[in-house]
C-alpha cells in the first residue's frame, strides 16, 4: 500500500472541499505558496519524459538597503532506471541520461543550483552488505565520470550542481566515503562534503562500506548565496544542522534515501524544524521506488530475509526560515521541485525571532566539553 498512496496532500484535495483544503494547507504548510508559472513546452517535456514538475515561490519583505536576493533551487528524486542485476556500465550511464534529462527541464525552469538525491549514480545498494559489484559504482569526486558530465552541464545552463555519490578516494587508499560534489556555474570543480553520521539501524548499517566524514560542515560561497550539505541520516542530528548555520548557510540541502517503514514520520518535521532553527532554507530530497536485489539480506532483527527494505517515499520539499514549507513531490513518481527563493528572509527572519542571537553557543560549548569527558557527570538534581 505505502508504493501505491501518491500524496497526503493529493489525498486532501480529493476528500476536502476547496475551502477546508485551503485552510488545512494553510496549517499544514504555513503561508500559502504561489505557484510558478512554467511554459506549456517546458510542462509538455516534463511530461514526455515521464516525471511530475512542480514550483513554488518564497518571498520576503521590500528593503529600503538591499534589493531582493532571488535564486531558484531544483530538487530531484528518482527511481533507478535499470534493475539492480543490469551490468554496472549500463546502470550509471541509464541514471546519468536520466538526470540529464531532468536538468535540462530544470533549465528552462530557471533554476540557479540543483540537487540530487544521496547516491543518486547507483541503486542504495547498502542494505545488502556485499561489496561485489556494489563498489564498482565508486568514482573519484574531483575526476570521476559523473563529475565530467555535471561539470559540462553546469557550464552549459549557469547552474551550480550537488552531485551525492560513492566515492572512491584514491589519494587515501582507495577508502569509499559518501560524499557529495559542489560544481560552480562556471563548471569548475568548487569542493566535496561528507556524510557525517553513519546509520546502523535495520537494514541500514552503511559502516560496511565507509565511515563518518571527515569534511566538517563545509559552506560553499556560490554565485547563487551559500550553500551546505547534510547527508542523509544527519537530519536526525539537531547539531549537525546547527553547525552548517554557525558557518553561515542560507540554504542547506538533505539528500537522502529513506524507506516509509522506518523514517516517514519524521521526514515532514526535520528538515523543516532545521529551517526554523538555524534560519535558512533547507531543501529535503529523498529518491522514490523500490529497489531488489539478487541476493536474500537480514536486519538483524529476527525478521525474515529479504530482497528488497521497502519503498522509498519521496516527498521531497523545500522548507523556509519562517516556517513555511512546499507541499511534497509525489511518494511514487520520478520529480523535480523548483522552489524560488529570496535570500534576504533568512536575515529578515533572524531580525525578527533572534534565535541566533538568543543561541547560547558559549553555554552549550563549555557544557559539552564536560560531557565528552571520561569522568562526566550528568547534572542532575536529586531530593536529599
């Protein structure tokens, strides 16, 4: 069933009168949205090339100092192409004409910086714990193939790509890490960032194939306002958002693969109380589909062996500073989100909240410097 469902909010507007609908949107999701207008040529592509296109805009109040920062973020989710037992050649090259595809579509949508789900090179072949072929899909961040093709299209619509894959880090002893690529709108090469918490939950245990990051929580100045990235299971981490704000992040991507059964009730909340906390944008991606593979894997949690570890639910959205978010892409269908943005609301945000400023950062740095020590004690109080 959780394959089949599309949409809470396709759902809603099934069974609401348009009034109630509105208002339950308006609860929901904070403010209400417009609507980007994309042309009928741009729509009748998105069509043909078989993937659901939706747009939203941001705004922020008028300035009397700065004029208005607007920038456009695409967002795509996606199945894989070709089955997992399809030679490894031919599975990348399927996925790298796939996502073509969809940011040529993201061009005549005027996005400025797009980005991908996690691993989006390769099925999320984790799960299984065998490195055989599953590694092969590894690639250098800074030569590697689907670098080489970002690198032409970015030069070729202006547009800053963030690129998660598989890396194989041939400086370091061949290690893997799961990294995500930053490529400048001029198509340079501008930096990486790694994943910097590593599940080990169900079918999840990733540390079989490469450990916790050692990138930090790297902000990228790109033409189009400062960007981070925070891989995946890092969304459960309230720090690890934080830290990507203390360095000045406007907009923090999540590139993610999760299944409906183990994380789907959080995923509406995360990345939109990130937003509210740490004011900026963040933008929650997560591929669509299931995936099955050759061989029976366990959890490890006394269930049954299996092939597959579920749907992965989509529902990718952009959330904002102020609290409100885009409804979410499809649970089942390929999509691209296209959110427009104006960067002057993370400041005009913090202005009237002050949460960076009420923040306590000194406090929670000398707190935790006790608590990482081998003789730490919880401050608790107790009746005597």
């Amino acid at each position: 069933m959780s394959g089949e469902f599309e949409s809470i909010e396709k759902s809603l507007e099934k069974h609401l009168p348009p009034q109630e609908f509105a208002e339950v949107r308006r609860i929901l999701f904070g403010k209400e949205l417009r609507a980007l207008d994309f042309s009928s040529e741009t729509r009748h592509l998105s069509d043909k090339k078989n993937f659901e296109l939706k747009g939203y805009a941001f705004t922020a109040a008028e300035e009397s100092l700065r004029t208005a920062r607007i920038v456009r973020v695409g967002l795509i989710q996606n199945k894989i192409v070709l089955p997992t037992t399809a030679p490894v050649p031919q599975q990348i090259e399927s996925l790298h004409q796939r996502i073509s595809e969809i940011i040529e579509v993201a061009a005549q949508c005027g996005v400025n910086v797009i980005c991908m789900q996690e691993a989006w090179t390769m099925p999320f072949a984790f799960c299984t714990r065998e490195k055989h072929p599953w590694c092969e899909f590894a690639e250098p961040a800074e030569t590697g193939a689907t670098t080489r093709l970002l690198q032409e299209l970015a030069k070729k619509y202006n547009m800053v790509i963030v690129s998660p894959i598989l890396e194989r880090d041939e400086e370091h002893g061949d290690i893997l890490a799961n990294t995500t690529v930053v490529i400048s709108n001029t198509g340079k090469y501008l930096g990486k960032s790694r994943k910097n918490h590593i599940p080990r939950i169900g079918d999840f245990n990733e540390s079989t194939y490469y450990m916790e990051g050692n990138t930090g929580h790297k902000v990228f100045q790109t033409q189009f306002g400062r960007i981070g990235i925070n891989i995946c299971f890092g969304r459960h981490h309230p720090q690890n958002w934080m830290m990507y704000g203390v360095n000045g992040a406007e907009i923090v991507f999540n590139p993610s693969a999760t299944v409906g059964a183990l994380s789907e009730p959080m995923w509406p909340i995360e990345a939109r109380s990130a937003a509210i906390a740490n004011s900026y944008f963040a933008c929650a991606i997560n591929r669509v589909g299931t995936e099955t593979f050759p061989n029976e894997f366990s959890s490890g949690d006394g269930k049954p062996a299996h092939k597959d570890f579920g749907h992965f639910y989509g529902s990718s959205y952009v959330a904002a500073p102020d609290g409100s978010r885009t409804p979410g892409l499809s649970r089942t269908k390929d999509g691209l989100l296209v959110a427009e943005l104006d960067l002057n609301l993370c400041r005009q945000v913090k202005d009237r909240w002050g949460f960076r400023m009420t923040q306590r950062l000194d406090l929670y740095a000398e707190s935790l410097a006790k608590a990482v020590q081998p003789d730490f004690k919880p401050d608790i109080v107790t009746e005597k």
